[in-house]
C-alpha cells in the first residue's frame, strides 16, 4: 500500500478541457472536478477511454462548478461504478442538474441520428450515457455552504469560499494529513458586474491552479461602454448583433448589461433583444433562486427578463431571423460549437452589416476560435459559409482572470506554497504564467502532465 499523497491529473492538463484531478492518499481517492473533453477531436475521443483507475475505487468527488468541462463526465462516472458522494454549492447542484439533463440528451440525439443516418462505424452508436443516467448521478449529490467545514476522514476535510467565475463556483481547501492543498477551480474576475470579487484562501502548503489565461490582459476598458459601442455602431449600419455565449454565466451577465444599457439610455430603448437558448431561459431562473450569490437582486434580475423575448421553441428561431430591423440575438452556444447559433450564423455570417460579438474562452477546434483567428469561411452542417460579418470581441467580459488577477489571487497566500501546479491552460499560456508566477514570487512552479504522478508528501505516522 502506497502511503504517499499523490496527485494525477486525468484532465485539464496541458488543455482547458476535461477538468479532473484526483488526490490519491492512504485513505482516499478524491476527485476534484469531473468534466467533459470538448474542442477538437482528438480531445473528445478521450470522453470514451477508460480512467487509469476504476470509477468505484473513487470515494469522493469535489464539484467546483457547473460548466461541462468540470461537471461532464458525471454521470458517465457513477453509471461505471462511482458511490461517493458529490460534494458541492447550493447554486452548483442546480446548475449542474440542468447542464447534465441538457449534455444527456445531446448525446442521445446523436447517436440516434448517427444510427439513422448510418454515419457511424459503430454499430449501434451509443451514448456516452443517457437522461436516466444523469439524473441517477443527482442521488449522489451534497450541497455545502461557503466555508462549511465538511469531514471526510479523520484525517482529511474540505471547505469552499466563492471564486466569482459564475453563480455558485468555488475554490476548494483540503486539510490533508496536516498539509493544505488548495484547488482554485476557474477563479473569476475581481470586477464583475454581477458576481462578488473571488474570495480568498490565505495559507496552503500546495496550489493546484488554473491557467486559462495565463498569457493575456484583458484590458482596462469599461464593457458596458465597449457594448453599447458595438451595438450603436451595427444599429447605425442596418445590422444585427448575434452574440454566441454560454448559456450558464455569461448570458445572464449580458442580459443584464444590455438592461443597464437601455435604462441608462445609451443604447435604444426599443431594440428587441431575443435570448434564444431554453438552457440559458432555465439558468436565469435559477439565477432568480439564488439572490444571496449575487449583487444583484431579485426585482432587478425580474426586470432583466422583463426587457428580454425567451425563444424556448426551436421552431420560432426562422421567425427571429426574418424579423425586419436590427435586434441583439444572445444564443448558445459560446464557442459555436453547437445549437441554436448556428441558424443565425448561416444567415448573419456573410452579411457585412452584422456583428459576431465574442466574448470568452474560444477553445482549439471550435468555431469560435477560428473567427478569433480571423478565418475566411466557417463550416456549419457541412457546408462552409463566407465570413463577412464583423467579428468583436470583448475580452473584459470573460469570466475567467486574466494574468493579473490570476497572481493577485496568488498574492493573497501569507504562507509560500512548497509547489504551485498549473492546469486547465494550454500550453503557451501555461508557460508564460509559470514564469511569471516564478520571478514574482520566487515559487517552484511544475505544469501539470496528464496521468503523470506527482507526490506531493509523505505523512507522518502513516504506516502499514
């Protein structure tokens, strides 16, 4: 028997993708995070390959937020064999219940569609796992306060403080056989409009960090002003402004600066702005039941979706689209990799009037980052569109830190880490923060390999 504490990453090393690093100890193998490869293929075909340990020798799982590539897999996990308990945020439960139901069937659809249409060299093709799977792994979740100290072993327990990425999420602090280990999960802006500054743990002997964009500023610029900028100057033009975006997070964050906009009168009051996406229509309503998570509060929120048209039928998005007049489409998904964007881009895409406004995250292989990347045509159900459209981005609305806020939020440790361990980044951005974090604070600093070993101490006073 193996008495060291080791952490492997399973995920979300050396990619932003996949998010799942187990802390293996004398005692227990605890996950934290459990999410969904997405992006380019080679990643996705990982969602399919077994773990390097069996799913039931995995006794407790730590959800840091909702967003798929943290909360994916799931359901995939407990249908192998997972009978732990699913540790999370109140807001986090909910949001995971509804991304789950939605991912669950996505992959059902798919696979019936690849069966019907034979497109598939699997005969049958099958879902990574179904709707009742994803609502048998919602048995197994707890919900845990901010700062709730949760037992896990004599020796091991956890709590949470909020890091502002979105409603709900957290970074995680493990007391483990007298050492602290921390995992940031996606830490969040210090200044969003919607969300309180991420909050801070202050002493850890080991940091397991996020890198997202540990290579970048996102810029000092107001964003409400950016907004209205792109939305006046399309209005002006006869275009219309398509905004992909998560339907979790972002989208409620843009509705409410649209609002702010309007009733500040700097973008036209009478502008229709339609949110076309059911996930995104049921996430402000949890939004709605968890008002203590928020600066914003419950009448405001109300008058958001008093200024919002809900599509919920898929059936009315051509009537949207063949409306006369420029209007703001916020529809998912944020990294045009699917869903109801994807009409609106095959009609707004190769029209110069118009505006692809991104913001966020573009992952390698999606649509997304090849608009980022200024590509001259996009392929959309199997034919390729040309880009004529203007494409903005926004990166002061992202919900991830950008490089400063990333090392403030490691400033606010007191005690020096023996070791800072940098994941969910890919590799450029990994290696530019590792640098930074090392001539700043003068840490040891290691990027995180797939399936690698790392120990990370040998307790005192375990034996076999």
């Amino acid at each position: 028997m193996n008495h060291s504490i080791i952490l492997q990453s399973l995920g979300a090393a050396g990619t932003v993708t996949g998010s799942k690093h187990l802390l293996k100890t004398p005692g227990l193998n605890i996950l934290v995070d459990c999410g969904l490869f997405q992006g380019i293929k080679s990643l996705r075909e990982q969602n399919w390959q077994l773990l390097p340990l069996a799913a039931g020798d995995i006794d407790v799982l730590i959800l840091t937020h909702a967003h798929l590539d943290h909360s994916g897999y799931i359901p995939l996990l407990v249908k192998s064999g997972f009978r732990g308990k699913i540790f999370m945020s109140q807001p986090t439960s909910s949001l995971t219940k509804l991304i789950l139901l939605d991912s669950a069937k996505i992959q059902e659809e798919d696979s019936e569609r690849a069966n019907r249409f034979r497109y598939t060299r699997h005969k049958p093709a099958l879902p990574l796992y179904t709707v009742r799977d994803a609502e048998r792994s919602f048995e197994q979740f707890v919900t845990v306060g901010s700062d709730e100290r949760i037992q896990l072993s004599d020796a091991i327990n956890f709590r949470f403080k909020l890091s502002g990425h979105i409603l709900g999420a957290c970074s995680v602090e493990l007391n483990c056989y007298g050492k602290t280990i921390v995992f940031s999960g996606d830490i969040g802006r210090v200044s969003s409009p919607v969300l309180e500054t991420p909050d801070y743990f202050t002493s850890a002997d080991y940091v397991i960090m996020e890198s997202t964009y540990g290579d970048k500023l996102h810029g000092a610029e107001d964003a409400t002003e950016e907004l209205a900028e792109v939305i006046n100057e399309t209005i002006q033009l006869k275009g219309n402004i398509l905004i992909p975006s998560f339907a979790v997070g972002r989208a409620q964050e843009l509705l409410y600066l649209i609002t702010k906009l309007k009733d500040t009168g700097k973008i036209p009051v009478n502008i229709p702005v339609f949110l076309d996406s059911p996930m995104a229509a049921q996430a402000t309503d949890i939004t709605l039941q968890y008002p203590e998570f928020s600066k914003i509060d419950r009448k405001a929120w109300l008058d958001v979706k008093q200024h919002v048209t809900i599509n919920r039928d898929f059936r009315n998005t051509r009537d949207i689209i063949e409306k006369k007049g420029s209007k703001i489409i916020v529809a998912a998904s944020g990294m045009l990799s699917g869903g109801r964007v994807l009409e609106y881009m095959k009609h707004y895409v190769g029209d110069r009037r118009n505006v692809i406004l991104l913001m966020g995250y573009q992952a390698e292989g999606t649509r997304g980052r090849a608009l980022q990347n200024q590509s001259p045509d996009i392929k959309i159900h199997g034919q390729y569109y040309p880009v004529k459209a203007r494409v903005k981005e926004i990166g002061s609305l992202s919900a991830h830190a950008d490089q400063s806020e990333l090392l403030h939020w490691l400033s606010k440790f007191n005690q020096k880490p023996a070791l800072v361990m940098l994941v969910h980044g890919e590799p450029c951005a990994q290696e530019a923060l590792r640098v930074k974090i090392q001539d700043t604070f003068h840490l040891p600093v290691s990027i995180m390999q797939q399936n690698q070993d790392v120990t990370l101490f040998v307790p005192e006073g375990v034996s076999g």
